[in-house]
C-alpha cells in the first residue's frame, strides 16, 4: 500500500464559529491552534485546517482544496519521482528526510494535493 492516510483538509470555511461548533462541538474533533483566519483541528492521526473563505494565508491557489496524504520516507520518493517531468504541476519538496517532508500537486480539477512524511515522526508543531 502506498498511502498510510490523509494527514490534513484544508475546508474554507463561510462563518467560522458554525465550522468549529460542527466539527469541535459535534464531531468530537480537538481545537489545537487558532488564528484569525485558520483552526487547526487534530484528530489522533491527521488534522483538519478551517480556513476563511476570504482568507490571507497558504493554499491561496490550491482550487477548491487542499488535502495531504501520510506516505513513507520511501514511497515520497517514489511519488517524486513520478511526478518529475510530468505535466502536473508541482511545488517543492520541502523538508528533510527523516524529519517531515512535503510534496505539492495540483490535480486535474485545481485542487492541491499533497503526499507529506511529517505523521511518521508524531503530531507535527504548527
């Protein structure tokens, strides 16, 4: 298998206390970090970002979403190298082996996926 998990959505967000009343209050899903415009929201292996629709912030061109996938040190480099010399556009990677690293794609709709290794050293700092 190739994909261990999504590690993180990225969900714009209208009103953001009914976003968090939703996912906080409803579903259970812990607050760990605000600001004016994001909640980072973890669950025990990946995390949902709520963003403001009007928002100043990463992701501006990641289309409708942005949306990351848990791999291993070995499959990153796999999929790096799928995507070289493609015709996906994609930015980075970033990071450091053995550290957490990061790889973005945008798809055939406009979203921007990413395949990131930083699960695989526990819960990352924001």
């Amino acid at each position: 298998m190739n994909v261990i998990g999504i590690e993180e959505i990225f969900l714009k967000v209208k009103n953001m206390e009914k976003a968090v009343e939703f996912y906080g209050d409803m579903l259970g899903i812990t607050i760990s970090k605000q600001d004016g415009e994001r909640t980072y929201m973890q669950t025990e292996r990946g995390h949902i970002v709520l963003q403001k629709e009007q928002h100043t912030g990463r992701h501006q061109g990641g289309g409708p979403m942005h949306f990351a996938f848990t791999v291993t040190e070995d499959i990153f480099d796999t999929i790096l190298e799928r995507f070289r010399g493609s015709t996906f556009f994609t930015r980075g990677p970033y990071g450091t082996k053995g550290e957490g690293r990061a790889l973005f794609m945008i798809d055939p709709d406009g979203n921007e996926t990413e395949v990131n290794t930083r699960y695989l050293y526990g819960i990352p700092k924001r």
